[in-house]
C-alpha cells in the first residue's frame, strides 16, 4: 500500500469523501489517506491527524516526501481537537474499534458544525456508531460491508439529518445496519455466520454456568441477537 494504491478498505473509505472538499483524516498513520485524496482530487486540502508521536512522524515525513506540505497539515492530537469548527467538509475515521470512533465523535462534539459528512471504518462493533448517529441528529445515508485478506471491515457514511429515516426495525437494523441487511452481500452473510456460530458456542457455556442473575440476563440478550441472526440469514 502506498498513496498512490490504498489497501482495498481504505479506497472504499476514499470513495465517500465529498469531491473537491477539505478533509480530515483521525488516526491518520502514515497519511496515506489524505495523501491519495489529494493527489487523486477527491481533496483540495487535508488534515492529518494522529495523537501517537511515531505515526505522527510518520505521516509529516510522508506529507514532505510527496511535496504536499502546503496541502496537506499534519497535526498531533487527539481526536477531532486537531481541527477547528467549520474548518472541513468531510472527516474520515477508520481502522478503530466502533466504539472508540463513538467516543472520539462524542469528545469532539464541539467541533461538528453539522455541515460535515462522515466516512466511518470500525473494524469491530458498528453497532456503537450507530447508536451514536442516532443518539446526536446524525443520519446514516450509506453503509458498505466488504473483504479484505481474511478479515471483513464495514463502512459508515452520515450527514445531519433525521437520524431514524434509514431504520424500520431498530433493535435488528442497528445491530445488522440498515443498508446492508438490505443488500446482504457475501461478505455480509459470512460476517453473520460466523458470528452466529460464535454465539451459539457461547450459549452452549452459559447454560452449564451457574444461573445467577447475571448469567440469565447474558443468555437472555444472546438469545436475541441469535434469534435476530437466524431470521436475517434465513429470509
């Protein structure tokens, strides 16, 4: 992977950032995104972001080696405090978990004007940004599912809007995502199959545990996702 070929996730990730727009990329690494968006004229401009002084260097001597310093900023810090309100149109959060995404939007509220799109990559637990977007006015307008060297990621895209639009189920669509229980693609019914093989194992365990109260309230809540599984693999 370089800034002139991205890995197939991260070029899924471009593919949402808003034409001609100024972009910040959270978590940037080596700046790799911003640097393609750039040099591919998704981007006028960027932000690097990364609050980790090796990836931090990283990213501004990547920056420096392509020759896009006067393009592309690379800052340190965390979250969305490397930017200022209103200063982008389009910000790209990908390769962390969802719920430290969530959290990171949640810290940086005051920096959302509202005006922005989000491109969002967890690699685990979509289900935290979900319930963010929803929870803060935000609606979801797209979600893509896809493989990549053994390991399925899912992408969230959002604008302000009304953020219960997409949903006609809540409980099942936040878990599943709106669009792509729709689409159920390959990479959709492998994520699903696996998990719900995971999850029956699990269940299997509790029901030998002892039945404290807190035991039966795991089997209970595991018995509905599993139940919600079977129906959206089924149908």
């Amino acid at each position: 992977m370089n800034t002139d070929k991205l890995s197939k996730r991260l070029e899924s990730v471009a593919n949402y950032i808003i034409e001609d727009s100024a972009i910040a990329d959270i978590g940037s690494d080596h700046a790799y995104l911003p640097c393609y968006a750039v040099k591919k004229g998704l981007a006028k401009r960027a932000v690097a972001g990364e609050v980790v002084e090796g990836p931090f260097q990283s990213a501004k001597k990547q920056v420096q080696n392509e020759g896009l310093g006067d393009r592309i900023a690379v800052r340190k810090g965390s979250g969305l405090e490397v930017i200022e309100a209103g200063e982008v149109d389009c910000i790209t959060i990908a390769g962390m978990g969802g719920p430290l995404i969530a959290s990171i939007l949640e810290d940086g509220k005051d920096k959302l004007t509202g005006k922005e799109r989000l491109v969002l990559q967890p690699n685990i637990s979509a289900i935290a940004i979900r319930e963010w977007l929803l929870k803060n006015g935000w609606k979801l307008i797209a979600e893509e599912i896809l493989e990549e060297d053994g390991k399925i990621y899912e992408i969230l895209v959002a604008e302000k809007g009304d953020p219960e639009a997409p949903y006609h189920h809540l409980e099942k669509e936040l878990l599943f995502g709106p669009f792509l229980m729709n689409e159920k693609s390959p990479a959709f019914m492998k994520k699903w199959e696996g998990e719900l093989a995971n999850w029956r194992k699990i269940l299997v365990n509790l029901e030998k545990a002892s039945g404290s109260e807190e035991n039966e309230e795991k089997k209970q809540a595991l018995q509905k996702k599993i139940h919600y599984t079977e129906e959206v693999i089924q149908q």
